[in-house]
C-alpha cells in the first residue's frame, strides 16, 4: 500500500509530531508498505527524508512557527506526491493537523486518511465545545470560566473567578495541546492570574480557567471502540507540563494504573462516552482527573496523540499484547473499514 506519513506542520507541537512521524514511517516501512513522509509546513516541496534530518530536541518558538505560510499546506496536500497515495497516516499534533482542516483538504482530494473526521476534530480540539458535550453524557467535568479579550485585564472578574473555582487554578488556551501556553495557579494571585491568561490569549482568543483538581492524572487510549489499559501518569513535580511530557526521567508511567476493577470499568466506560459523543473514530486518547475521593473528571479527548514508541496510547496498547507495529497496522484496516 502506498501511505503518505504526515507530520511536521505548523504548530508548536511540530517537533513532537515530526517524533511521530519518524516512529510510524519506520514502522510502516518495516510492514512492507511503500511510504513516503510529509511535512505540509514545506509547500510543494514536502518531502522529508529522515536519513538527512535531525529532529530539534526543544520546542520550537512562536517566531519559528509564523515563518511558515499557511497556504504551504494546500500547497502540499496539492501536490503531485499524493497523486497516487491509498492513504494518509496523520501524526499532525495541534493546530492545522488535529483540528479538522488537514483532513478536509484530503477529503477533498479524496485521500483516506487515519483518525478522526473533519468534524470530530474540530470539535474534540475545542475544549469548551467539548465539555458541554461531556456534560449531556452524564461525564463530570472540572468547573470553568471563559476569559474574552475584552477581559484579559479584569480583576474584578479575576476575584469572581476565584470565589467561584477557588485558589489552585489551570489556564489555558482553548484549542492548544501537549500543555501548550498552560499556567498553573496555586494561590490564587491574582497578577499570576492575569500572566497566565496573557499566556494563553498568545495561541487562543478565548481563555479558558479551569478548577484545578487534586488527585492523580489518568489517561485512557482508545482503539477500534475499545478502551486499552488505564495509564495513571506521575509528574516529578506535581504538574505534567511540556517539559515533564517530553523529558525523560521527569515522569512516571504506571500501566496498568494501580485502581480497583469498579473504578477500571468506570473510567474506560467514561472514556468511550467522551469518544464517542465527539464522533472520533479510529483511534485517539481521553484524559482524566481522580481526586482524593475518587471522582473522575474528563478534561479533554486528543484525535492524534503522540506517536513514538514510547507514547502513551502505543504504552497502553503494548499491555494488551499490541506491539508497535501491530498498533500502526490495527489503525490503517479501522480506518480503511470505516470508510
């Protein structure tokens, strides 16, 4: 099968999806398929070949990311290199690869891709969309208030916020991932407040703030309508930022999580509810907090988790006896079938 591994793009996750790419094109070449690797951020000019390429070990910066022009990535999935492609394997993290645009321009070259829908991706990035979704499924959500721009220096909304949602807050922006331009608060300061959301308003217009909740981070990978194995996620210094995801050394990953079998049920079967509710498909990743009492709120649904070897969903998978390159096979028939 010829498939087209896309990654790269234009985000700040660019070269955590580049990561991605490398893993899955290895992977499908291994499988014997004919692959070639995409970066749409290049234009025409798209191809990347992995043997001439050193992926940067740091994010990248917000300047490096606004040298690209958006319209490279018509540009690429344009070109001629997708002329006889049978299907595009996304591994795009972030905006313009997990926010349904990147699949729509397949669509519209009529090119199967991997993952989830135009519309599901739209809304799965949009965390404030989402969570009145989670809602008319019975899901548990964190409290939260949205901040517009004409808010952004509103200490009397600030204050409201606090007596609202209390001292230890998250901020963030609505349609960012990988905890991209994220604040935690942890006594309510109302001028850390107002940087986190200065933060956030850099990659969002609406500010998202969120009613931080003590416990453990769990995630739930989801593949073909089934829920894998529970990953409890433990962070070095208590929050799992960007640096605590990418770093190794700096979390731990215990799978499956230590939780009785009521509560293993109960959030798998919530995870699918999340799914499910969105209309994802294929494959993708639901992320959970369990406080001290053992409630379970949903933050968020990723269409394209991270993709290495070492990710969560390939982790979780592998301890139901999936290896990688099974994992990436499973997602090519689940996402030829649904067609």
């Amino acid at each position: 099968m010829n498939i087209a591994v896309l990654a790269g793009g234009i985000s700040l996750e660019r070269n955590v999806s580049l990561a991605s790419g490398l893993a899955v094109s290895n992977a499908l070449k291994s499988l014997g398929h004919n692959v070639i690797t995409i970066d749409p951020a290049l234009g025409a000019d798209c191809i990347i070949d992995y043997n001439h390429y050193t992926i940067p070990e740091l994010p990248p910066k917000i300047e490096d990311i606004e040298k690209f022009n958006t319209k490279n990535i018509i540009e690429a999935i344009n070109s001629n290199f997708f002329d006889n492609i049978d299907l595009a394997f996304i591994v795009l993290h972030g905006k313009y690869g997990e926010d349904g645009r990147i699949q729509s321009l397949l669509e519209l070259r009529g090119i199967p891709y991997t993952g989830s829908g135009v519309k599901s991706s739209a809304i799965a990035i949009d965390k404030i969309t989402s969570k009145f979704l989670f809602l008319t499924v019975g899901l548990q959500v964190p409290q939260w208030a949205i901040v517009h721009p004409d808010e952004y220096e509103n200490y009397d909304l600030f204050k409201t916020i606090r007596e609202e949602l209390g001292e230890k807050l998250v901020i963030k922006p609505v349609n960012q991932g990988s905890t991209i331009g994220i604040t935690f608060v942890t006594d309510g300061n109302l001028d850390e407040i107002q940087k986190g959301i200065a933060l956030a308003s850099n990659f969002s217009r609406r500010v998202l703030i969120e009613q931080y909740i003590e416990g453990r981070e769990i995630t739930v990978g989801i593949l073909d309508n089934e829920a894998l194995p529970i990953i409890e996620i433990i962070p070095e210094s208590g929050f799992y930022d960007y640096l605590h995801k990418y770093k190794k050394g700096k979390t731990e990953y215990l799978c499956p999580a230590e939780l009785d079998e009521f509560s293993t049920e109960f959030i798998q079967n919530n995870a699918l509810s999340a799914f499910r509710i969105l209309g994802c498909k294929g494959f993708g990743r639901v992320d959970f907090r369990m406080d001290t009492e053992g409630n379970v709120f949903c933050l968020e649904v990723n269409t394209i988790p991270g993709f290495t070897e070492t990710s969560l969903v390939p982790k979780a998978a592998m301890q139901k006896g999936i290896d990688f390159l099974q994992l990436c096979q499973r997602i090519i028939d689940v996402s030829l079938n649904s067609i």
